[in-house]
C-alpha cells in the first residue's frame, strides 16, 4: 500500500475549525501506528465540512489542503 486516502465528511452545516483538522491528524497518526500498514505510505486528508471558521486558513497546511 502506497496511498491511503482518509475523508472525514462532518455533518450538515459543521464550520471546520482547528479541533477538526488535528482530529484527522490523529487519524493519520492511528493508522501509521496500527501495525496493519507496511511501509509508511503517503496518507492524504480531507475534511469536509458545510464552511471554514473564522481564523482559519484556507490553503494548504501542514499536509492538509482546506478548501477555498
């Protein structure tokens, strides 16, 4: 395994805020450490929400890419 794919769709109306973005960072880091993945594939992330709170950036970050 090369590329795991990791979408997080939030409830209808959610505003994405920093809390969510580390939840999915903590996922990432679940997998990489469950001993089910070989290697250290490329982990890609999305977390989708209704809008993106105030303060928050809108570009890629860290590995995350938050929409515009």
């Amino acid at each position: 395994m090369q590329n795991i794919l990791l979408i997080e769709l939030k409830k209808g109306g959610f505003k994405l805020n920093r809390q969510e973005v580390n939840q999915a960072d903590g996922y990432v880091q679940d997998i990489a450490g469950s001993g089910f993945v070989n290697g250290s594939p490329f982990i890609t992330t999305w977390v989708l929400g209704r809008s993106i709170a105030a303060g928050m950036s809108t570009t890629e970050r860290d590995g995350y890419c938050l929409p515009a």
